[in-house]
C-alpha cells in the first residue's frame, strides 16, 4: 500500500472539502506541506481496503507534531480525505492505537 500510495503522490495530489476543512479549522491550522511529509515519511496504521470511496488508509506522522492523514491512492492522483490531530481522548499514548471503549 505504501508503495501505492507513494506512486500516486508523484503524479498529483488532491485534497477533498472535508480534508481542507480539517485542515483550516480554528483551533490548529495544517499546511500542505505537514500532510505531504505525513503520506511520504508517515506510517500506515490502519487500513481500509473496503472503504466506499476505494481502498484507502489512515498515516500517522510526527515531526514537529501528531498527525493523521486518511488518503486514498487512484491511478493518477492520491486523495487526501482529511487531516487531523489525533485526539488523546481517542488515541492510546502512541496515538497509532485507539482506545476501546
């Protein structure tokens, strides 16, 4: 998947309402730049290869900060559905685990 997901990359990426949303809501603004590092350099926690809009997972990524990233590879572009701060209220201390509840 990772490989996929890096093809995909090279050739366009494109971000959805709901991921640009996410992205530039009031309490943490995410840049482009943040959800580029995350598909290249993140980790794929979850996979969901059933998803409606076509195979796609969840990345997590930290740098300068946590980051979650749902993409989904297509033949000529990678869709970022969102971007988001995991929250530790849902997120085990490695914030790669959810809680159960």
């Amino acid at each position: 998947m990772k490989a996929l997901i890096a093809e995909a990359a090279s050739k366009n990426i494109l971000f959805t309402v709901h991921a640009l949303d996410e992205m530039n809501s009031e309490d943490v603004i995410i840049t482009v730049a943040e959800v580029v590092d995350a598909v290249v350099h993140g980790d794929i926690i979850e996979d969901y290869p059933e998803d409606r809009r076509g195979q796609s997972c969840l990345m997590f990524h930290e740098k300068d900060r946590p980051l979650h990233v749902v993409c989904a590879p297509k033949a000529n572009y990678l869709a970022i559905i969102t971007a988001y701060r995991p929250d530790p209220q849902k997120w085990e201390k490695d914030l790669k685990t959810r809680k159960t509840q």
